[in-house]
C-alpha cells in the first residue's frame, strides 16, 4: 500500500474481529516505526504490548476503576476547556459519532456504555501502552507523536485496524501495577489493535477533515 493511501485510508477502528494478530507481523510493523525522527535521535518511546490473559486481566481492572467512577487521573492530563473552533469540531465528531451507532445524544447510560468500551480495548486482541520517562519535554512528547503516527500508518498497510485511545490510560498506576512498569515511567495512551470488523456501524463512520485554506497560511507561493 502506498503511503498516501495509507494516510486517507487510515481511520479510528473501534470494533475487531475475533481473530488473534502474529507476533511477528506486530514485531515488523514496531521495527519500521522504531525508524520514526525524534529530538537528538532520543528516541523516548516506551512501549508495552498486551494480548491474552494480561489484557484481560488488566482491561477489567481498569473497567471496574472507571464503572465506580472513581475520577482519571492520567499522567497527562485531558483538556478542560477548547479554544471555540477545536471545541465546535470536538463537539461535531461526538454527536456524528454517537449517530452512526444509534446512541441518542441525551441517553446518558447509552454514552456511559459506549465510554466503558474504551476500557475493553473495543475487543481488540492485542493493545499497546505508550509511554516515555517523567522530566521529559515537550519535545518528547511531539516524538511519541511522530512514533505514534508512523505505528498506526505501518498497521493500517498490514491490513490492520487501530485506534489511539486517551482512556485506557486514565488510571495510569493500574497499569504500572499490573504491567509493572517503573513509577519513572509516565503513561501517555493506548492504542487497541486488531483485524477490523466491516461491518461494524462505526467502523463505517468517517471523520472530516477541515479544507487547506482553513489551516495553510501561505506566503510568496
């Protein structure tokens, strides 16, 4: 798959079919995303990959801490206020969103369901953690950036389906706990990870994008 379409084709795949991904087709797509730019070639990327028992074991712990609606306290913290033009997109996304797998917009428990879902890796068999050293810049973190972005492309041309995630990563020391990690360490996102399900609702369902004149200032071109 070229480039190009890989980036239009690529997409937040939040259902998976029941079908286990090799080791080794996850183990090329890392290798290819480990050559991703970073500040001073740094390369600050941890990752942690679960399957199997330990993502079952983990996702309902993590479904339990976020049923008692016991409050996130990610490493890093979620945005509380938008500026107006990304909060009407934010805002544009979620009600599409909610439509295309019939949730009314005022059903509280249908959403409350559907957020729960992140903390089931949407059935995915296999999730990635994403995270880097604690101290580290901003920089760092446009790095996982890049890294993160250069992973979901090499996915989507194995035929994969993956979706970044901010929830799952809501109660980092959970994580740490179960996976053991090292309290140096801070948790940034997961990323679920499978074979797509066609014909999911909301997997058929696109998000749009804004026009170049709304975004590109151009000058002397």
């Amino acid at each position: 798959m070229e480039l190009s379409e890989c980036i239009q084709t690529r997409k937040s795949c939040r259902a998976f079919l029941p079908k286990e991904i090799d080791k080794g087709i996850l183990e090329k797509v890392l290798e290819a995303a480990n050559r991703s730019p970073s500040y001073m070639n740094s390369q600050p990327w941890e990752l942690f990959v679960i399957a199997g028992d330990k993502k079952a074991a983990l996702s309902q712990r993590l479904f339990e801490q976020a049923s008692s609606e016991i409050a996130p306290a990610p490493d890093f913290p979620f945005v509380k206020e938008w500026p107006k033009a990304l909060e009407r997109r934010v805002k544009k996304t979620r009600l599409e969103r909610f439509k295309a797998v019939g949730i009314d917009p005022k059903d509280k428990e249908g959403i409350r369901k559907s957020y729960l879902k992140n903390f089931r890796f949407f059935n995915a068999p296999c999730a990635i953690f994403v995270g880097m050293e604690r101290g580290l810049t901003s920089w760092s973190v446009l790095d996982l950036g890049l890294f993160v972005h250069g992973l979901l492309l090499c996915l989507v041309a194995e035929g994969l389906g993956c979706c970044p995630q901010a929830m799952p990563a809501a109660y980092p020391d959970i994580i740490r706990e179960e996976l053991e990690i090292p309290d140096t360490f801070s948790l940034v996102l997961a990323i679920s990870i499978g074979y797509p399900d066609p014909d999911a609702p909301i997997n058929r369902y696109r998000t749009t994008r804004r026009d170049l004149d709304e975004f590109v200032r151009w000058y002397d071109l």
